[in-house]
C-alpha cells in the first residue's frame, strides 16, 4: 500500500513537470512565431522600407497617401494593382543656363533628359486609327502620355470624348501646349473634359484621377531609362487598353532601343497581357492612312511601324469599361454588326433589344474632323 502510494505520488510529479515544461515549450514557441510575423510585417510594410532605404539621388520618388478611410496612408502604387489616391505631379526641375544644342527638338530650359518634341510630328499621328479607336473598339475615355504640344491629345478633345488627360514632363511643351486654344463643336455647355499635368516620370510615378479605356503613348518609352519605367507603369495600370510604341534606332535622348519582343516580354512582366490580334488590326489601319496635313504626305509611320497593344485585365473588366469593342451584335442580311432594335434594319434586327446609349460609341462629325485636320495643317505651315 505504501509502495503504492509513493508510485501514485510520483507519476503525479512527473505529470506535473512534463506540464510545466509543455508550458514552458508553447510560450517560447508563441514568442518566436510573434517576433516572425512582426520583422515579416516590418519588411513588407512599403512606408517602413521606404524610410529605411539610404539616400539615392538616381532613384528618388514620391509615395502618395492613399484617399481610402481605412487609415493606409503608406499604400505604395508598384506592381499588378490599380493605384490608389491622387497621385501628385511632380514638374520638371528648369535649368537657369542652358546651352543644350537641341537643334530642331523644343525643350528649351529643360534638363537634357526632356524636351525631343517638334513643331508638329507627323509620324506620330494616325486620325484614321483614332476614328477606328472611337467607333469600333467604343474608347471614350484616354491618357496620351509624353503628349508633348498635345497634337495627338488635341484630336480626342475635338471628338467629343468624356475625358482626356494628356501628361508630359517638358515644362517648354506644356508652355507651348494647343490645347487651352482649342474651342470644340461639341455642346458648348457641357463642363471642360480635358486636363493638362507636368510631370516628370524620372522624379517619381503618377497616374490619372480616373481609370481611362486607353493609354495613347508614342515617341515616349525610349526616352525613359529602365529605372524609371516604374513610374510611368502607373499611369499605364489606369487604363484598360495600352496603345504603345517604341524606337528601333537612335534619336533625342533614346536610352531604351530594343525590338518588339524586348517589349513584350517587358510590359507582361508588368501583368499586361499582349494582343496580336489587336496589335495586327490597328498597324494594318495606320497603314491605310489616307491624311495629308500641310507638306507632310504620309503619317503614322512609327505608329504603324512599332505599335503594340495591350490589355490591363485588372482595369479592362471593370464595370465602367464594359463598353469597350463596341462592335454591333445582331446579325441580318447575311451580314454581322448590326445595331440591335435600330429602326428600319428588318424584322429579326429592330425588335430585338437595344443597348443602352452608354453602350454605343460616340459619334463622330465631319465638321469634327474638318476641325482637327485645319488646325494642324496651319499648324505645319506655319
């Protein structure tokens, strides 16, 4: 019986101790697991990594706050996301003495890395692809980036589009800039829908207010070193559609001359996906370009020679850019595209429902395009 007890009262110790020690055991386990998730937290917290990064004046920016109520005001805007907030323009910094030879290329004042823009481009400009833009794909919405005097910018404001930014980092450029002169056809009583921003991507990234159906951007990626393109991908995941080109040789500060695929691998890795199918269909239609402005017989040549498009799914399957390749739907005569309920099209057609208004691209004018076409030509005459 003693011997019994004593057994009894020494399992009870062992129990007791192998319970403390488990204790003990769980506690230094939970501390090391909380000290993990604070440094994990710690390094990926982008304003803690943003402050203790050392100084480098080649790669300085500027992260803005996010307008979320959620208190995350350290939201960076890198990578696959739609940036947050209002992005703040950060203006060229102007050179006091500049003896830069710039020959045929404004600028003036500018640090070298900016300016490259001329009177009027003609290689850059494509009004039968941007008809096409409106009425087939159904853009009512664009950021032109790198927009320079705002020629290409200028033709979207005449035709009547919802929104219009153009962004350039030349401070001679946005001086010079067509557009405050332009007086459009369109309701006069309808509120401005265009907007000019300087901005220097080489100082830090920015974006639009808005989420956009396309980025226009031509003449501009190859003036941008690789340690930059960050900040004018986020102007780049604003919008649905990316209509870009690039150089495939030298020219005013070309720091990136690389071929289509370079380009294509690049921008994928930035989460946009290539379209061959669009890419073919627009250089076909800049091919068939039939515009003559002033001297300049033929146009659109970099544009049908390096335009590649783009598709940012992120912002391309939002609701308010469903209304995008806007071809028509119904089908009658033996042909496709053909509006749905429009009047006069058949039985089979005109009783069918209709799209709301919303859904149909803008119209666009004769008198819109007589407009554009004067205001260039004086333009490249002058």
């Amino acid at each position: 019986m003693v011997k019994a007890l004593q057994s009894s009262s020494s399992s009870s110790r062992q129990q007791r101790n192998s319970s403390g020690l488990s204790t003990v055991f769980l506690f230094l386990l939970n501390s090391v697991v909380l000290l993990l998730v604070h440094q994990f937290l710690h390094t990926f917290d982008p304003s803690w990594h943003h402050q203790q990064q050392p100084n480098n004046d080649n790669i300085s920016f500027h992260i803005p706050q996010s307008d979320n109520n959620n208190n995350n005001n350290h939201h960076h805007p890198y990578g696959v996301q739609i940036p947050r907030g209002i992005a703040k323009p950060l203006p060229s910094i102007r050179i006091e003495k500049d003896s830069t030879q710039r020959t045929i290329y404004g600028g003036a004042g500018d640090k070298p890395h900016l300016g490259g823009f001329t009177k009027l481009d003609p290689d850059g400009i494509s009004p039968i692809l941007w008809k096409h833009m409106v009425t087939h794909l159904g853009i009512k919405t664009l950021l032109d980036v790198g927009c320079g005097r705002g020629i290409s910018t200028s033709w979207f404001v005449i035709h009547g589009l919802e929104y219009v930014a153009c962004v350039e980092g030349s401070h001679d450029a946005v001086q010079q800039s067509i557009l405050p002169n332009i007086v459009t056809t369109t309701d006069k009583n309808k509120k401005k829908t265009w907007e000019i921003t300087e901005h220097d991507f080489s100082r830090g990234p920015w974006w639009p207010s808005q989420t956009v159906d396309v980025v226009w951007c031509v003449e501009f990626t190859e003036h941008v070193g690789r340690n930059y393109m960050q900040n004018y991908y986020t102007a780049f995941h604003k919008a649905a559609l990316i209509f870009v080109t690039h150089s495939n040789w030298g020219g005013w500060h070309h720091v990136e001359v690389h071929d289509d695929a370079w380009w294509q691998v690049k921008m994928e890795a930035q989460g946009f996906t290539y379209s061959d199918i669009l890419t073919k269909e627009m250089r076909e239609k800049v091919h068939n370009e039939p515009t003559v402005i002033g001297p300049h017989t033929h146009v659109g040549a970099h544009v049908w020679g390096t335009l590649q498009v783009f598709i940012n799914p992120l912002v391309a399957s939002l609701p308010e850019h469903q209304h995008l390749f806007a071809q028509h739907g119904c089908y009658t005569n033996k042909t496709t595209g053909n509006e749905c309920g429009k009047k006069g099209l058949g039985k089979g057609v005109e009783d069918l429902t209709s799209l709301p208004e919303e859904f149909k691209p803008l119209k666009i004018t004769k008198d819109m395009d007589d407009q554009w076409l004067k205001m260039v030509t004086d333009i490249a005459n002058s």
